[in-house]
C-alpha cells in the first residue's frame, strides 16, 4: 500500500482531489465532471506533447502538492502590490476573491465586478451565457483542470456603451507555506460599443513553497468594443505559472493584449485570440526577461475567421543565465477570412552561453487573398554598438544595460497607462542590475 | 602629450601598422593623410581601443600613462575622443540619456560630484548652439534615421559635450556636402584650444582648408614616410599620393 502512495502521480492525485472536494466546489457539477474527465484522457504534458516540448512541466509537479493553503499576508504587504494609484482593484488571494482587500467601493455605472462564486449564486444571466464558452477543455489539459477545479476568481461585467476610465487591476497573489496547486479562473465580459483596460498582475508574498498557478481568464470582446489587456507575470523563484488567456473578439472590435514576464522560476502562456467577426483589430505584445533556471514559455494562437481583419504580433525576449525561453506563434487564416492582414515578429538577443532559446512561429493560412507575414531573429548585443558607447567613456555593464533597455522599449512603450509603463520600466532596470 | 614609438597592429594575423612613431603636443593639430588602405583608421581604431586589432609591437605614451593598457572606456575618461567614420545608429537610447550615462561615467572616474540635471541641460543647449546641431536631432535616439552629415554633425556634438584633450577625427570629411564640410569644420575650430590636441585623418586636402593643421604626416604601407607643414598637404593634393609611393619604392 506505502508503494502504493509513493508511486501515485500527480494526476492521481488531483483525480483524488477532485471527487474529495467535488460536493463543495460551486456551480454547474456536469460542466466539471466532463472537464475532469477530458483531463484523465489528456494528463498532465510531458516532453512528448508537440505542445508541451520546451517544459517539463510533469517534472515541477513531483513530488508532494497541497489543494487548500490556509496563510493570508498582511493588509501593508497587499497595499504595497497596488502599484496603480487610481484603478479599481481585485484582490485575489490563493485563488480566491478577497473583497475586503479589494478596492471596489463607487463603482461607475455600467461595471459589475464580483466573485466567481457570487456570480453563480445571483444567476446572472450575462454570466450563464458566457462562462466556459470558450476555452475548450478538450484543447489542453491546463484549460481541462481548471475547469474542473477551480474554486474562485473574479467576474467582470462592462455593460453597454459605458467607458470605464480608470485600470480594473486584478492582483493575484500567492503566498505559501507548503507546496500548492491552485486554479484561479476569470471571466471578463465588454459588451457592445463599451470600452474598459485591464491589467492582471501575479505576484508572490512570503511564499516558502512552491505555489503552482494553473490560471485562466476568459475575455469577451463584443462589436465595437475596445479593451487594452495587461498581464505582469513577475512571482519569484518560487512561483510556477500556467496562464491561460481565451480571447473572443466581435465585430469592429478592438483587443490589444500585453505579456510581461519579469520572473517565476516556470512560466507558460497560453494565449488565444479568435476573431469572428469583420473589421476586427488585434495587437498582442510580449516581453520576456528569463535568467537563471527560469523556463518561460509563450504560446499564441490568432483565430481569424472572418475577413477584413488586422492582427500584429511583438513579442521580444532578453535571455540570461541557463534560462530557456520558448516563442510558438501559431496565425489561423480560415477560408472565409479573406483580405486579412496578420502579421507577427519575434525577436530575442541572448546574452550568455547557457541560455537556449526556441522560437517557432507557424502560419496556416487557408484564404487566398491575405497578407501575412512572420519573422523571427535571434542575436547577440551587438558588439559595434557596445564599443560605441565604451568610446564615449560608458563602461561594459552600462553599456549593455543600455542597449538591452533599447531592445525592450519597443514593447514597454506599447503600453498605454502611463502609470503601468513606469513601473515595467522600473522593474526591468532590477532586473538588469 | 602623445607619443606613439614604433607601433606595430595587425588583424587577423595580416600586419597593417608597420612602425608608427609619432609625438604630439598640447595645443597642436596633426594632419594624418594618405592613400586608401594605408592604414590611417587602424591608427584610429588602435588609439581608440578596439579590441579586434592586436599590438604587436610599440608602446603609445598619453599623458604619461600607457593608452595601450587602458579599457576603450578608460581611455575615453581620459580624455581621448574618436570621431568614428561610420557613427552606428542605436535605436532606443537616447541622445540625452547616452551623454547623460557617459558624462556621469566620466565624472564618477575622475572622483567629481554627479553634474545636476540644470547643469546638465545647461551644456546641452550651449554645446548645441556651439556645434549648429538641431535639437529634435538630439532628442532622438543616437544617429537613428540620420543623414550621414547629422551624424558627423552629432559626433562634434558628442566631442564638445565630452571636452577631451585629444580628439581624433577618422575621415570626417567623408560624404559631407560643403555646407556640412563647413558647419562640422567651424565646430572643431571652436572646440580647438591650447589645452587639447586634435588629430584629422583625412584622405583629401580639402578638410584642411577649414581646419588648418600645424603638422602633417602621411601614411604609407603602415609607416609615416613623410611629416611636414600644411604645404604638404597642397603638394600632395597638387601630385597625387603616387609621387610619394614612387618616392617610397624608390
């Protein structure tokens, strides 16, 4: 029996986990079992999952893993991640909506924001409508878990023509004392001609175990709306990430999607935009920054299925240290999506021996009249350039602090909130002391 | 203030500096000319510190210290500036944050006080009115979408924002107009001064028409074969740089 426990994997483990806690967890219990059992069928990737290649993600889950943390930080160490002064902030903690903690009192007309699980009790009709519509369990096993597992997160509504001014920023914060495995999940939902900028940042406090997120948000863009989304991944050594981000663009609407990576000892992205309607807009910019051991890895999937539309891909990355970065950018241009434009770049400079980068972008374009394009370049700083600023009296360490700033601003000065865009550029210039 | 004996570079095992010697002092300006592939900017790029030409024989004496031990960047901090012939374009760093990271460099070197950011702007708009730079050209990021005129312009900028005590101009002639000839040439002039030394390089006599060198010396096959005054410079412009291969072979 004692083998018994010590050979059972990971996926055992949360199967077990699952029927334990499956009579507590809210809402529709179908919806779950298929999704845990799309899991069983898929497991947790290993190596030789096409997608799953470049991070051995089996590997960070050996070994013992919690489903429940019970530590809570202090109210100073949450002031202290509200970065942006004027914003509407969401607490979550864990993986679950901390109201008190949330800055969410004189909320504009037209906004609802509350709990996953309060969202299911009021029987909203705009979040029965949406809910898991849109990632599909059977597409990866991550989207698959969650679904079944998760037990909180944040519900975002922006009503009809209404124009939130200020940030929604959703802090997820985790912070624990034994290793744990949590499943937060959101949904945003911008209906027709309203606009709303949303950032979510993941952050670790006091964490002395590993916290592995498997988080997903769903997004839905309806026509004519504009939504500037933000993600600052930045949890320390001890945080490992999957997030998950299902994109659904409407017609004439307008998405721009933001990834900085700035630490977390593992993180994947999964980013999927499907634009399914006409004269749709889609920008999605990305900056990594790995060192040491990190493994960061982002995955990107441009759905265009209607014609007439515009994607633009950026996504850079600056690679130290033993890290390895991953880039797989795959762009749809289904049949009907004809005169589409898509375009997609991705460049990295590495800056040591050790590091490995893996950069794969894939186009399947199935329209006749479309302009796309790809490009990807891995290089080093450039030596010209580093003994031009050495000849002006600028020392080796400045010289490519500078230049590798340079390389990263095209990304950071995508970002709209000028608030936000300070404190990316802070927190690279730590990185790079 | 200079004195380079007997110096011997080479790159990629092909000798190009065949025992230069040559000494400068404060307040002068040497002319370097010679024909294409003498060797004239590999003098540049060895006086400046690039790491792709390997010494081989010689010393350079600069101010009583040996150059040729010295980092590009410490070099540079005392007080050697080249003009390059090809000013790099770098995307993303500013004109006024590169000056601003090198002046702070350069003070942090010589134990001095970081420079307060009036001060600071101060010099950049007197410097600016000294070299006729125009200053959306100084807000931009160094020499991007520049045209080879504002870059040589920008790097005059550069030297009178750095104030060095030897400055080397490598080719800085090279692709200006006469208008731009005029600007470049009347920015080293005010610049000149009896604290400083400046070197030209130059394969034309017409730069020194503008700045008006006491010495000149021309560079053949890695050696200087001939020194003399600017008439020199007129003679060689008058009988071409054969006379002097002749001479040479001869």
């Amino acid at each position: 029996m004692e083998t018994a426990i010590k050979t059972s994997t990971i996926k055992d483990k949360l199967i077990f986990e699952y029927e334990n806690s499956k009579l507590f967890l809210f809402g529709d219990t179908q919806l779950r079992d298929k999704a845990m059992e799309s899991f069983y069928k898929q497991g947790i990737p290993t190596r030789k999952h096409e997608e799953y290649k470049y991070i051995r993600v089996d590997l960070m889950l050996k070994g013992a893993f919690d489903f429940s943390t019970s530590k809570n930080c202090s109210d100073a160490q949450i002031e202290s991640l509200k970065f942006l002064k004027e914003a509407y902030v969401v607490i979550i903690e864990n993986g679950v909506f901390v109201e008190g903690a949330s800055n969410l009192e004189k909320l504009p007309k037209g906004l609802t924001i509350c709990s996953l699980v309060d969202a299911v009790k009021s029987n909203s009709p705009v979040f029965e409508k949406h809910y898991a519509q849109y990632a599909d369990v059977k597409a990866d096993p991550f989207i698959a878990l969650n679904t079944a597992m998760t037990k909180d997160g944040v519900f975002i509504h922006v009503a009809k023509n209404a124009i939130i001014e200020k940030p929604i920023h959703i802090i997820h914060i985790s912070t624990v004392s034994e290793n744990t495995i949590i499943h937060p999940r959101n949904l945003i939902v911008v209906d027709e001609n309203s606009q709303a900028k949303i950032i979510e940042s993941f952050e670790t406090i006091d964490a002395t175990a590993k916290i592995f997120s498997n988080a997903l948000t769903e997004i839905v863009v309806d026509k004519h709306a504009i939504v500037d989304h933000y993600k600052i991944q930045d949890e320390k050594e001890l945080g490992y990430l999957v997030n998950t981000t299902q994109v659904i663009q409407q017609k004439q609407s307008v998405f721009s999607t933001h990834t900085f990576t700035l630490s977390g000892s593992l993180v994947r992205n999964n980013l999927t935009l499907v634009l399914d309607g006409e004269h749709i807009e889609s920008h999605l910019n990305g900056l990594y920054l790995t060192a040491g051991n990190q493994v960061v890895d982002n995955h990107t999937v441009v759905d265009h299925r209607k014609p007439n539309c515009n994607s633009n891909e950026l996504y850079k990355g600056i690679i130290e240290g033993k890290s390895t970065a991953t880039f797989n950018g795959k762009i749809f241009v289904r049949k009907d999506a004809q005169k589409t434009n898509a375009f997609q770049s991705n460049k990295n400079i590495l800056l040591s021996q050790a590091g490995t980068i893996n950069t794969k972008p894939q186009l399947e374009i199935y329209a006749d009249d479309v302009k796309c394009s790809h490009g990807s370049t891995t290089g080093k700083l450039d030596e010209a350039k580093i003994f031009y600023l050495r000849a002006r009296g600028i020392g080796v360490v400045n010289a490519k602090k500078l230049l590798t700033h340079a390389f990263a601003s095209e990304v950071v000065n995508t970002i709209k909130i000028e608030a936000l865009r300070d404190y990316v550029e802070e927190n690279i210039s730590k990185t790079f002391q | 203030m200079l004195s380079i004996k007997n110096l011997h570079a080479s790159i990629d095992g092909n000798e190009i500096l065949k025992g230069i010697n040559l000494e400068i002092k404060v307040g002068e300006v040497h002319a370097i000319m010679g024909p294409n592939g003498s060797g004239k900017s590999t003098l540049a790029a060895v006086l400046a510190g690039r790491s792709e030409y390997d010494v081989t024989a010689g010393e350079v004496i600069y101010n009583g210290v040996n150059l040729l031990e010295l980092e590009a960047e410490d070099r540079a901090r005392e007080g050697v500036f080249l003009a390059f012939q090809y000013p790099i374009e770098i995307p993303g760093v500013s004109n006024i944050n590169f000056l601003k990271t090198a002046i702070g460099e350069i003070r942090a070197y010589k134990g001095l006080d970081p420079m307060s950011a009036k001060d600071f702007l101060k010099m950049m708009k007197e410097k600016q009115q000294l070299v006729e730079i125009d200053r959306t050209l100084i807000n931009r990021s160094i020499n991007e979408g520049f045209s080879g005129g504002e870059k040589k312009r920008n790097e005059i900028f550069q030297m009178a924002m750095l104030e060095p005590k030897l400055s080397i101009l490598d080719e800085t002639d090279s692709g200006l107009d006469i208008d731009a000839l005029r600007i470049v040439s009347s920015g080293v002039n005010k610049l000149k001064s009896k604290e400083n030394a400046t070197i030209i390089i130059t394969h034309y006599q017409r730069l020194l028409d503008y700045i008006v060198p006491d010495f000149v010396h021309v560079l053949y096959n890695g050696k200087i074969v001939k020194s003399g005054t600017k008439e020199l410079a007129l003679e060689l412009e008058e009988r071409g740089y054969d006379y002097i291969k002749e001479e040479v072979e001869a």
